[in-house]
C-alpha cells in the first residue's frame, strides 16, 4: 500500500490550527467509533447550501485520479476499509463529474445516492484556522527587518517512525553522517541556519510572522499594494508549544480568556517579552511563494489541492480519511446561529488529534480572523463513506 505523497503541502501537518493557543484538555479518544444514520439525521441537511462543495470535491477528484489506487488516506477500521485508499473514490468522483454546478438539490441527491452517512460517538470538537495577511517587503529595510524564511538546503526529513506510519517524520541535519535535531526557533532567529535559506520577504511585524507559522500559509502585501501568496514548506521537527498555555501558567491570561486575538494583544502590549515567549515554541515553519494562486480559494492543503473556505477542514488522518465528506453540525461562535454544512477532509494540523477533530479553514480576511479566533465549539460530526 503506498503512503499519500509527502509533498511540502501534505506536510502543512506542522502547523493549520489556530486552536493551538489554547489550554490543554482532557486525554483525547483511541478509537473512531461510527453509529448508523440516515440523512434525515443530520441537522440542517436540507437548508445546507450543498453546491457550494461541488468546486472543492472536483479539484480533489483531479488530484485523487493521479493517485496510484493503493494510495493510504488513512482512517480507521470502517473508513479505512470503504474510503481508506484513493481507489475507494473513483466511482464517487466519476459520479461528481455530472452533478451540475449551482443546485443544491443535485448535489444532495449524488451524495445520498453514493455516500452512507454515520455518526461519530465521540462528541466534536469544531476550531477554526484561516489564511492570515501581513505587511512585507522584498527587501530589507526601514520598518521591514523579520525575514520570512524559505526551506533550508540542509533540512532533511527521514520516514515516520515504525510505529506510528501515519505520524510525522523525522526532521533534522545532518552532522558526520548521523541525523541530529534542527535548529530551535530561537537558534534560527539567531542566524544558525547560515546561508542554508533566505528571506523571501522582510515582514514589518515579528508577530505577524508567529502567527504566519502557527497558520501554515499566508498573504503577504507589499507596499506597492500587490498580494502574494506563500505557503507551508517544512518545518524544524522541534515540539510545538502553544504560547496561551505559556502565557496561563505564567499568570499573564487567565485560561478563559484564551484566544488568538487577547495573544495577540498580549503579545503587542509586553514588547519586551514578546520574543521570549513567542522562542517557548521550538517549532518553526519555512515557506516557499507560490506563484500564479487563485484568490478565490485558499492555499493546498495535505491533499495538495487548494482549500475551499468553510467547506475544507483539517482532521487527524489516523481515524477520519483524507478526502472524506463529513457533515458538521455546530455554532456560530459569533453570530450563535446554528452552524451546519457539508465539508471535505483535505488539510491536517499538530493539535488535531482525536476521531470527532474538525479545524475549519474560514478563508483570508478580518472576518475569517476573528471567526477563527473565537472558533472553539462543541457539536457533532457525521462521517460519510462511499456506499460499496
């Protein structure tokens, strides 16, 4: 069986979430455990704008169609065995190529027709993640002093261990034949990588780069006004910490009030301290451009293929398959209207783990943003696997 290809975007494992900032919680699920449903079951099925996945399920169709059929998406026990290889979705894609574009009532009769809904016992936990903007420039100069930089040429990355196929491989350097960890952030910041990578741009804000890594992709605008858009290309292997935990046990936010926009406030407001903290996370993200992006979507996710905003999320592959249709039935965290819509499983992060993990990409933007920030609800997920 081959493994999913491990290319820079499938890689964005190091780090999609948002949520990361937040406290530790309880121990998470081992096992995905699936309950029969029916359609009639999942909330809000019929008011769902539906169509508006068909875009995204046919950039990943293409993707999937270039896969050798023995290709592992992951999951476990019954979603591995009907949706756990790229082969299990070629008659659903083949299918998808003749539902018309705009109708949602087409899309929802394709999707009973070729997909079993189940539920997932475990009760979901829903977070947001987007693709944040920062100011930049392609050189050097006056307020523009943090680089953003690119895969360095002696980063190697090995298999995932034995163990665990599905987890994350091993990265470092290497040092008189032997593979030794990378550099930590604040090694890197202080410019042990040498001349093994280069700044692609020259951000105005060390915070904005922080968050940039934390997002795994971002748009970066220059001053002449023109946008252009870098994503996720490798990572140092270190441990990610998230800093809300830090900045809670040092006392500096209490745990409710943790989100990205009060770290971030933090962060503008202590200067001083904003480094320290920020180098408690080792983890560090490099980029690369990507040239020729269509605005309208969102950076490739771990399928490679771009992200569609609120209907692509990221899941832990170990339970749920890449590529898999879920329905999500959750809350607004901002409007508190119910939150209820079809999505693709195409992106992975570090903090999702767990069978009933949902890590809604929201898109660019304030809006997305503070959506993001405050995305931390419960609610339930259904799971859909190709009929056999």
């Amino acid at each position: 069986m081959r493994k999913l290809v491990r290319s820079a975007a499938v890689m964005a494992v190091a780090a999609v979430c948002a949520c990361d900032v937040q406290p530790a919680g309880p121990p998470k699920p081992t096992s995905l455990v699936l309950e029969p449903a029916s359609f009639a079951d999942l909330p809000g099925w019929q008011t769902d704008h539906a169509a508006a996945l068909l875009p995204g399920l046919k950039r990943q169709c293409r993707r999937l169609a270039v896969l050798p059929a023995d290709t592992d998406l992951g999951g476990q026990g019954l979603a591995a065995t009907y949706g756990g290889q790229s082969g299990d979705w070629l008659a659903p894609c083949h299918a998808a190529a003749n539902v018309p574009p705009g109708s949602d009532a087409a899309m929802r009769d394709f999707i009973t027709r070729r997909f079993t809904p189940y539920r997932i016992a475990t009760p979901a936990l829903v977070t947001g993640y987007f693709e944040p903007e920062a100011e930049g420039s392609l050189h050097r100069g006056g307020a523009f002093q943090t680089p953003l930089l690119s895969r360095p040429t002696d980063l190697v990355q090995g298999p995932p261990p034995a163990t665990d196929p599905l987890g994350p491989p091993a990265i470092g350097r290497r040092v008189a034949g032997t593979l030794v960890p990378y550099w930590t952030r604040a090694e890197i910041e202080d410019g042990a990588t040498g001349g093994s990578t280069r700044p692609l741009f020259w951000l105005r804000d060390p915070v904005d780069m922080f968050f940039l890594q934390v997002q795994g992709s971002g748009r970066i605008r220059l001053p002449d006004g023109s946008v252009l858009r870098v994503t996720y290309d490798g990572r140092n292997g270190r441990p990610y910490t998230p800093i809300g935990r830090v900045l809670v046990a040092e006392h500096a936010l209490a745990p409710e009030d943790v989100s990205m926009q009060s770290i971030r406030a933090w962060l503008a407001a202590h200067p001083d301290q904003a480094r320290r903290v920020m180098d408690t996370n080792e983890d560090f993200v490099f980029f690369r451009l990507v040239k020729g992006a269509d605005n309208d979507v969102g950076p490739p996710g771990a399928m490679g293929v771009d992200l569609t905003p609120g209907r692509s999320v990221a899941v832990d592959r170990h339970f749920v398959p890449l590529g898999a249709p879920l329905f999500i039935d959750t809350i607004d965290p901002v409007t508190h209207a119910p939150w209820q819509r079809l999505v693709l499983a195409q992106d992975l992060g570090t903090d999702i783990v767990g069978p009933a993990r949902a890590d809604v990409f929201l898109g660019s933007g304030f809006a997305a943003a503070q959506t993001a920030g405050l995305m931390r609800q419960a609610g339930t997920e259904f799971l859909l696997l190709p009929r056999p």
